[in-house]
C-alpha cells in the first residue's frame, strides 16, 4: 500500500514532478509553470503525498507577502491512478 501521509515538498521532489506532470494533466504541457523555484523557495507551505519516487499528489502554496491571510494555491496534480481515494479531503 502506497504511504499516503501528508509531508512537505522538497527539492528532491523536482524531477519526479516535473517528470510526470504532464502526463498527470492529460498530455498538456504543464511542466513549464512549475520552475525549481517553488521546491526551493516555498516548501513550508507546500505539500506532498507519497515518496518523491512513488508521488500520489503534491500542492504548491504560499501566503501572500501584503495580507498574510490570504493563501494562494498555485499547483496541485495528482497520479490518475490515486485520483478518487480521498487525498483531497486530507487535513495537514
């Protein structure tokens, strides 16, 4: 069974991403919006289910930098092959 807990993105998790990405979100090229910036810049507010070899889904957020009560969700994908298992209604 796949690990399905919640962890932050790393930067280790780059080029699986960026690998399937596309793929993920039925051949569109994608994987130009996700440049390595986020997986440096933005991992405390951004997430991932599953090993960096074995991804399920991952989420790019960050908070806005003038109200920091506003979030902003820049990217979310998920394995077509996880889709429909409850991942988004996960709780961090």
């Amino acid at each position: 069974m796949p690990d399905r807990r919640i962890r932050t993105l790393t930067v280790e998790d780059y080029p699986h991403v960026t690998a399937v990405v596309d793929e993920w979100w039925g051949g569109r090229p994608v994987r130009s919006l996700l440049p390595r910036l986020f997986f440096e810049h933005f991992n405390p507010t951004s997430f991932a289910v599953g090993k960096a070899s074995e991804l399920q889904a991952f989420l790019i957020g960050f908070v806005s930098q003038s109200n920091q009560s506003v979030a902003y969700i820049h990217f979310v994908g998920v394995n077509p092959s996880a889709r429909a298992l409850g991942l988004g209604r996960k709780h961090v």
